[in-house]
C-alpha cells in the first residue's frame, strides 16, 4: 500500500534580492494549497522588502541560517527533497550554500536559477563554485532559457541534468491598479536604454513621461514640467505603483544593444499589471509580445517609430485598452507566472521522488 505521507520539502534561498523574495513567496502560496507536502525555508535575508505584500502565512518554518539553533535544528530534520535557489554572488551568502548543502539531511538535491550565472572571472565566489564543482550533487538545475548554459556545467550540473525555465514575473504582486490609466507613460532601467529618442517621441503625444533610472538623463527645455526623472535604486518598491498606475510602459533599447531579452523584466511587470508594453522586436520577446494585440513591438530604435505607437495607444478605446491589457495580463498569467513556475517545478520534483 503507497505510503500516505505527504513529501516535506526545504527551500534554500541565500541570495537576498527582490526577484528571490518574489520566488520564495510563490512556492509558499503554492504549498499553502495542502497538496504538495509540506515546506520549510532556510535563508539569509536582511532586508524585508517591506515594499511587497506582506509575505503569505506558512504551515512550516522559516528560519535565517545565522540563527544557529533554530537552522541545526532545521537541518537535523529528514527532507524528501532541498531546493537551492541560485549560486550566492556575496562569500558570506555562499558559506551558508555550502554549509547548508553538506548539513541538510536528504539525498535529493534540485536547483533552480532565478539569475544569471554569477561570473567566476569577476567573483570569488563563483570561483569557488567552479572549482568545486558545487552543484554536482543535484539531480536537476532549473535555467533561465537565454542564459549560457556552458557556465553552469563549470559549476557541475552537465547538459543532462539541465532543464531550461521561462523568466517569469510575480503575477501576485504585479497586478492591475483600481485607479486605472494615468496620463503618463513610464520607462525604467539603464541598460542600453537610449532615453533621449523616448523624449523626442513624447514631445508630440499628449502623454507626459516618468523615468525610473540610474542613468543621467537630461530633459529638454520644451518639456520642463512634462517628464519626471526619479532614480531606480530609491523608487524599487514604487515602482509597481508607477507601471499600474501609468497609460504604459515603453522600453527604448538602442539597436546595437546586443542582448535579444534586454527590456524583459519593465515589460513582463507592465503586462502583469494589464498594461500595454512598448519593447523592442527581437524573436525572444516576440514569444510573448503579439504587436497591436497585447502590446507594441518596434523593429528599430527611432523617435518616430515609439510617437506612433503612443500615438495608436491615445487613439484607442477605453474598452480596446482594457481588452489590450487584459490580454497583456493573461499572457503573463499562461506563460511567465511565477506562481506557475513554482507549481511545474514542485510536480517534476515529486514526480521525480517517485522513481
């Protein structure tokens, strides 16, 4: 007769960043459902992120690996299986990996990348990572889709054991405003931005224009009291706020920026939030991104080329921008969820169990 008893997992999650949280939180709401087992956490969180909704309520335990008596007795538990999230970029988060990776008391070890590959010519701790090979003991490694896959068998999980994964967004947290459309249309981020072709193009739409970034952006005399430029670092946790409560997000990333998903986290954040995403056309983003449908896709960089997009966004219906945006939102719910990511992820893993 099979055995009742549901699966007790534990979730390792030592890099301290929102994307972590974010993930951390999906496989709690999807545990609190009753059906997968049950789930403890270990982890190495200074910040709360206070920003967030409140984290969800959980059955298990989640405890902070400094806190000696409470992680040995975490780790003298039996697990069915430990799920490690990322390869920790600071030496002290990466002890802990260690630590916690050799103390844990299971056989099944499963690994999940929600970053890139930290840089083992940059980092001392992805040396040490390559050079012992860390994840050689896990049965199967989750990676991002576009990453190069090369350095994590530097890491020890081989071509075999890698299974890709979509880049996904918190679909929870990211979510529709009750205010609606604002009057403004916001771009963020800094890499291979070129915000100087958005400013021209906002200057003839009657859209007025939020920049949420670190770069230095000047803004030209003609539209002093139009555009708000705020820095990024500061304004993460507004910046949900900012995308929900906006008329859309526009992404401008110059031509010869090489890197096809570069733009993806602002657009996957607007479309969650049922707005329509500008972005650039590249083959990755256009899996996600149907132009004129739930979203606008430019071929090439220009001023002319985002006026007229925003210019086909003002001409729009109330009702043809809420089918847009409901759209936007439902392809982020089908195919780039994190709560999705974590339900797929904990069915393989218990499938696994099985063998």
């Amino acid at each position: 007769m099979p055995s009742l008893r549901k699966p007790r997992f534990l979730l390792c999650n030592f890099e301290d960043s929102p994307e972590n949280m974010h993930l951390e939180s999906a496989f709690v709401r999807h545990f609190n459902r009753g059906t997968s087992g049950t789930l403890d956490i270990i982890h190495c969180f200074t910040s709360p992120y206070a920003f967030m909704n409140p984290p969800p309520d959980m059955a298990g335990e989640r405890v902070h690996a400094a806190d000696e008596p409470r992680a040995n007795a975490l780790l003298r538990r039996q697990y069915d299986a430990a799920v490690f999230i990322d390869v920790p970029i600071k030496m002290h988060r990466m002890l802990f990996f260690a630590r916690t990776l050799c103390a844990v008391k299971t056989d099944r070890f499963y690994f999940v990348a929600n970053h890139l590959a930290p840089d083992a010519k940059k980092l001392r701790s992805a040396q040490i990572a390559e050079n012992k090979k860390i994840l050689s003991r896990f049965e199967a490694g989750y990676l991002l889709e576009f990453e190069d896959l090369s350095l994590w068998e530097k890491m020890g999980l081989p071509a075999a054991k890698q299974r890709l994964r979509p880049y996904c967004i918190d679909c929870n947290y990211y979510s529709p405003a009750a205010r609606g459309d604002g009057d403004y249309i916001i771009s963020a981020g800094s890499t291979g931005r070129d915000f100087d072709e958005l400013l021209s193009a906002v200057r003839d739409t009657p859209y007025n224009l939020k920049i949420i970034s670190n770069s230095e952006v000047k803004v030209p005399d003609s539209l002093l009291g139009r555009v708000e430029i705020l820095p990024f670092n500061k304004n993460i946790g507004n910046l949900k706020n900012y995308i929900a409560e906006s008329a859309g997000a526009v992404v401008p990333v110059r031509d010869e920026h090489l890197n096809p998903t570069a733009g993806m986290a602002v657009t996957f954040m607007a479309m969650a939030c049922a707005k329509p995403a500008v972005c650039r056309r590249t083959d990755w983003m256009a899996h996600y991104v149907r132009d004129g449908e739930n979203g606008f896709m430019y071929p090439k960089l220009s001023a002319a080329a985002l006026r007229d997009i925003l210019l086909r966004l003002s001409k729009m219906t109330a009702a043809q921008k809420r089918m847009l945006g409901a759209a936007a939102r439902k392809t982020m719910l089908e195919t780039a969820s994190l709560d999705k990511l974590a339900r797929d992820i904990t069915t393989r893993i218990k499938s696994s169990l099985k063998k």
